[in-house]
C-alpha cells in the first residue's frame, strides 16, 4: 500500500510523462500514440516505474526498447517540468502494460463458453423471473391458507 505522498508523487509523474510522451518526444519514437496507464513510485520516491500503453503499435517491445534507449532525454524533461516541486527527479524504469491485451483475452474465452440456459425448475436460481417468483408467493399462500384449516380440523 502506497503512501499519500507516494501516490501524490505518482500521479504528477504520470501526468507529466504523458504531456512529454505526446508533445516533447513524440517526433523520437515515429509519431506513435504512447499511454502511461500507471506509475508506481519507491518509498524514497527515487525509482518511478511507468507502466506504458501503445495504441496501434503491434511492435510494442521494439518500440519499449527505443524508449529505455531515451530514458535519459527524457528524464531530462521530465527534470525540467517538475524541478521546482521535487528535491530528486526519480530514475525512470519503463515496462509494457499488457492489462489491455489480457482483458481481451479474457473478454474472448468467456465468449467461447458454452452456457447453458436458465432452469426454470431450480427455486434457488436467483436469476428467475418476477413472474415466477410471483406464482411461487401465490403458491405458499395457499399452503398456509391449507395448513390453518388443518389446524382448525385438528382443534373440533
């Protein structure tokens, strides 16, 4: 779990990395639309981790390559946006963040399951209809409307 100043800490570095990705670098890496979906930084706030996201690249570790040989140009930027508000500018590790690959990988195998359809014979289904459970109300009525005039036979 991350600290206030931590993650204060994370999300300046996040957004300013975004505004050098897009307009300061962008001419380094061909134009490509580079993301940074997260940054986690260390206790010491020396170490920030950037996690990056390329929209309409299928070359992604070609191009996280070319970054880490830029990482100093721009940390470099980096330095000279924030330089008035931190004592350190973090070292800059970049990684892929592949949680969009892996939702559509998910979102594909739950698409292939085959499931099977709903039981109207199952009363613990919590998905069933209002109109049946609405019949089954009516129907436990009329078992304690049954069960009183038994009751009532039972006492004469």
């Amino acid at each position: 779990m991350d600290s206030k100043r931590q993650q204060k800490f994370a999300r300046l570095i996040q957004k300013e990395l975004a505004e050098i990705f897009q307009r300061d670098v962008s001419h380094l890496f061909q134009g490509s639309y580079i993301s940074i979906s997260g940054v986690r930084v260390s206790p010491d706030l020396g170490v920030a981790k950037a996690h990056l996201s390329f929209l309409l690249n299928p070359n992604g570790k070609d191009l996280l390559k070319e970054i880490q040989f830029h990482s100093k140009t721009i940390r470099h930027e980096l330095a000279k946006r924030i330089r008035n508000q931190v004592r350190v500018v973090p070292e800059l590790i970049f990684y892929i963040d592949e949680s969009a690959e892996y939702a559509a990988k998910m979102d594909k195998i739950i698409s292939q399951l085959d499931i099977p359809g709903e039981s109207k014979e199952d009363p613990t289904n919590p998905f069933r209809s209002p109109e049946e459970e609405e019949d089954d109300f009516y129907e436990e009525d009329e078992d304690l409307e049954d069960e009183e005039e038994d009751e009532d036979t039972r006492d004469r």
